[in-house]
C-alpha cells in the first residue's frame, strides 16, 4: 500500500499540514509543490536552526531503510513505542504567516553541507492545458524522509541509498546564498527515477567540474518541453502558445531554452529578460 509522509519539526513538537496533498513522498517531493514552500519558508522563520524529519507512516526502528537507527532513537528521545508518524499527530499544527515561493538554498548546520534545490535535473514537464512547468525533485525533501521504500509513491533511482541521510538534522533555509554559511560544501547528490525512460544519464551531474552541471543532461531536460509540444500537435490540442514558468531553472537550463526558439513557446513580455535576468 502507499506511505504517507508529512514533515515534523521535533524540538518545538510542531507540525505544518494545510497543503499535505498528495502525500505520498514522490507525489510531493518537487520543488514548488506548496507543502515543500510551507516547510521551507518556516525554515526560515518560526523553524529557523530546528531538527525537521518527513517521516513516513511505515516508519520504524526495525525497518530496512536508512533511517530505522534515527527512529528507534526518537522513540527512546520521547519516550513513545507507536509509529512516530502517529505519535506526531498530537504536535501542534502550525502555518507559515507568509510563503516564500523563491526559497532555494537549504543549509545543514549538523553536516556543514547546503542544498541548491534547483540543482537537479529535470525528470517531465507539467502542463494544465494553459502553461507548462519543469518538474525537479525536491532533495531536500528526499534527504530527511524516514521509512523509504516500506510502500507505495516511495523514491527508487539514483541514489537510493541516501534517502534520510539527513533526517533529523538542524536546518535553515534562503532565497539567497547565505555568507555566514560560506564555507559550508555543496551536497550535489542526484535524484531521478531510474524507470523513467525518458532521463537516461550515463552517470550523475558534476557540480564541481561543470559549474552547474552537465551540457548533455541539461539539453535532455529541455528536450521535455520539445516533446509536449510533438504530443499536442500528434492529437491536434496545440493551443496557439505554451506559457512556460521557467522559476526553478537554472541560468545555463534557461538559455539553453531560449537558444531552441520555439515560437510556440510565450516567456513573458520580453524572452530575453525573463530567460536571463
């Protein structure tokens, strides 16, 4: 059956869940899902330097995933004995006062490490018959799940194993790059589902040697939008443009973008500057 995961900040016993839809874990582990932005920006604010897990209701000491050591310490932490996912149901619901959808960098104050989130690449394209939007994962999201691969929507691909390498650490997060957190290392560990046909990397992206990350991976992500486009024209559902949010690429996903001049894409007022602010 299919786990449900919900995040749960354990210092101040708190939890957020007025968007937790969809609740399985690769059901809402992408960046710009409103559950991820609730968490994120309490990260900066009311939850700012707290230990924050996304635990899943399989969750549990003796589970083989990489973070049965975390829960069967929580369990002594707190004195309880039921799933955590449960226990957490008595911690106070909480909502951010005001969301910070542009939140992208996630610092580890535990391990030294930040998190770019838009360092990923991109696994399919969203479209709702109006405008179109490329989906990454969330891996921040990914890094503290607890219980994975104990049911249904659980992560499987690249890095696996990794799954929870950060779960129950102390976090704060930030639309900009931090300076007090300057020495901190990037963590670029990648995730994409190793099923799905249509991303096949000969080997993960190199932050280090490549800047960002790979020329060939990146043309494959854009190669998404170019295939929405052959789809709709296939079943004659061609709207006269596609509106294309490109928020969460990067500047080299963005003018690879711009350089395919797709005239049945719209940017906004001026290509140029929406692309390469």
């Amino acid at each position: 059956m299919g786990q449900y995961y919900k995040f749960i900040n354990l210092d101040k016993k708190e939890k957020c869940d007025r968007n937790r839809f969809p609740m399985k874990l690769t059901e809402h582990s992408y960046v710009g899902n409103d559950y991820c932005n609730d968490i994120l920006t309490l990260l900066s604010n009311e939850w700012k330097g707290d230990r924050v897990i996304h635990v899943g209701d399989y969750a549990s000491y003796d589970d083989p995933s990489l973070t049965s050591h975390l829960i069967s310490k929580l369990n002594r932490e707190f004195n309880q004995t039921d799933s955590f996912y449960f226990y957490s149901d008595t911690f106070e619901d909480i909502e951010p006062n005001k969301v910070n959808k542009k939140i992208r960098y996630v610092y580890n104050l535990d391990k030294k490490e930040y998190l770019d989130l838009y360092h990923q690449p991109i696994i399919n394209v969203w479209y709702d018959g109006s405008k179109a939007a490329f989906a990454k994962f969330n891996s921040f999201a990914l890094l503290t799940a607890c219980g994975n691969g104990q049911g249904g929507g659980d992560y499987s691909g690249c890095n696996e194993m990794k799954i929870g390498a950060w779960a129950g650490d102390h976090f704060v997060t930030s639309e900009r790059k931090l300076d007090m957190y300057k020495d901190y290392k990037e963590c670029n560990d990648v995730f994409y589902e190793i099923y799905n046909g249509s991303l096949k990397l000969e080997r993960p992206y190199d932050f280090d040697s490549y800047n960002e990350y790979d020329e060939e991976a990146i043309k494959k992500g854009i190669n998404h939008i170019e295939n929405l486009i052959d789809r709709l024209k296939k079943y004659d559902r061609m709207p006269k443009y596609i509106k294309v949010d490109t928020d969460d690429l990067t500047e080299k996903e963005k003018i690879e973008l711009l350089n395919r001049n797709l005239k049945e894409v719209k940017f906004g007022k001026d290509k140029k500057d929406d692309l390469c602010k």
